[in-house]
C-alpha cells in the first residue's frame, strides 16, 4: 500500500501542530494494533502481559506486573481480569504467584506477535530507518522537554 504524499515546502511542514499530527498517528497505529489483537480475542494489556511473561517466566507476580503496565493503559483496564483470562484460555499459569506461559500461550503470543509486525511493517513503508530513528529522538526530546520521560521503555 505504498501511497504518495502531497509535497509542501518545509516552512509549512514546519509550522504543523505536532500535537495533531502525533495523536492522530497514535490513534492509528493503536487502533491498527488493536484491531489485529482482537482477531486473536486479544487486548493490548493481553498483549503486553503475554509479552512481559513470556521474556521473563516465573518473575512476574500479578501485582509487579500490574504496577509495570499501569502506565500504558489508556482504557482503565482490569489487570487481574485479564490474567485471569489468559488462565481461563489455558495460556498462563501462576505458581506461587509467579506467572509463565503455557505452550498453548506462546503460540498465542506468536501469532498475535505476526498479527503486530503486519502493523509494523505497513507503518514503516516508504519510511527510511534513518528517518524513523530521527523521529522517535524527536519524540523523544519533545516529551522530555514537557517533563516526560524521554528514555525507550526498559
């Protein structure tokens, strides 16, 4: 889907609101990425938990985990609904406390992950690595210039 854009000179470009043009491209993207989840029956916060249990099996308890996510959600997620869900799909269990991934849920994990990097792949056409990086430093900067936290999630 390669699509071509208007050119306009760069004094116009320049003086574009970068709150308008980044909220709508995050409502795109987010929007794209939810709506791949959801063919899974998943949701970013399912997608987030999967993640972050499958890159450290048996160190997350629902409590740590909830607290590391929190920041992201933007929907008033219940955590603990969606952990319970992916136990009640079979996709994760909890000993004593600590949360790892079935069998069942990495191969969920993996098919959501392909789902994502279709997103991902159609964000990045006709955007050059050096420009991509050029922006998110940008980003960035401007995040951390309003009191944000500027560095990449760890």
């Amino acid at each position: 889907m390669n699509v071509t854009l208007k050119e306009y000179p760069q004094e116009e470009l320049a003086a574009q609101p970068i709150g308008a043009w980044a909220g709508t491209a995050a409502r795109l993207v987010v929007g794209a990425l939810r709506e791949q989840l959801a063919v899974e029956g998943l949701t970013q916060p399912h997608w987030w938990t999967l993640n972050h249990v499958a890159g450290a099996p048996g160190r997350w308890t629902r409590a740590a985990l909830t607290e590391r996510l929190a920041k992201w959600d933007d929907l008033g997620i219940d955590f603990d609904g969606v952990y319970d869900d992916l136990a009640a799909r079979g996709w994760l269990v909890e000993d004593a406390g600590a949360m790892t991934l079935t069998g069942q849920g990495e191969a969920g994990r993996l098919r959501a992950r392909e789902r994502n990097l279709r997103v991902h792949r159609q964000v990045h056409e006709g955007v050059e690595p050096a420009d991509f990086v050029t922006t998110i430093n940008v980003l960035r900067r401007m995040v951390a210039n309003l009191g944000g936290d500027g560095d990449l999630p760890a």
